[in-house]
C-alpha cells in the first residue's frame, strides 16, 4: 500500500473515533465527511455537521483536527466546514443507521 493511503487510512481510523456527543455514531458513519485529501503530511478535510447550528460544532471540529494532527505523518491539518450539499440520513453507513434503530 503506498504512503498515501496508509495516512488516509489511519486519519479515517482517527475520525471514527470523533463523535458528536450528542449522537452514538462517529462522525465517518454519521456521512459528516465528504473529503480527506492528504498532500506530503498536509490534510485537508472537507465535513458538515448534521445542522448549521449545531452547538458541539466548536468542540466536533476541535476534537477531529487535534486527533488528525497527532496522527505520525500529518504536518498541518485544514478542516474545512461546508454545509452544501446539506448533510441527510441517507448519507450515513449501514452500520450508523442500524446503531441508531433507522434500519
């Protein structure tokens, strides 16, 4: 596997482990990632939130770039907060949906 995708992988590792608390489902599953780019130890994160006004989105975002940025391998990590196209549930995994009773 190259370099690439063993960073991307272990930052996918390091996301499922960020949680809105107050949603049981990491936020990869909950679908709130769109993107993860990786570029020589520089990361760029493309992610909503399930709405514009969320009140953990300070403590989401701030959780996710300090567990990426400890990640070996990761320089500098840009976490870019987007709400087009507006999160849904069919965006969540298989997994997220049955966790949360929607299957």
């Amino acid at each position: 596997m190259s370099d690439f995708l063993e960073l991307e992988n272990r930052i996918v590792a390091v996301l499922k482990t960020v949680y809105d608390p107050e949603i049981p489902v990491d936020i990869y599953n909950l679908g709130l990632v769109y993107s993860v780019e990786c570029d020589n130890g520089d990361v760029k994160i493309v992610m909503t939130l399930t709405a514009p006004n969320c009140p953990m989105a300070d403590y989401i975002l701030e959780d996710a770039k300090m567990k990426i940025a400890a990640v070996e391998g990761v320089n500098n990590v840009d976490i870019n907060l987007v709400f087009e196209p507006e999160w849904s549930q069919e965006m969540m995994s298989e997994e997220a949906k049955l966790e949360l009773g929607l299957l």
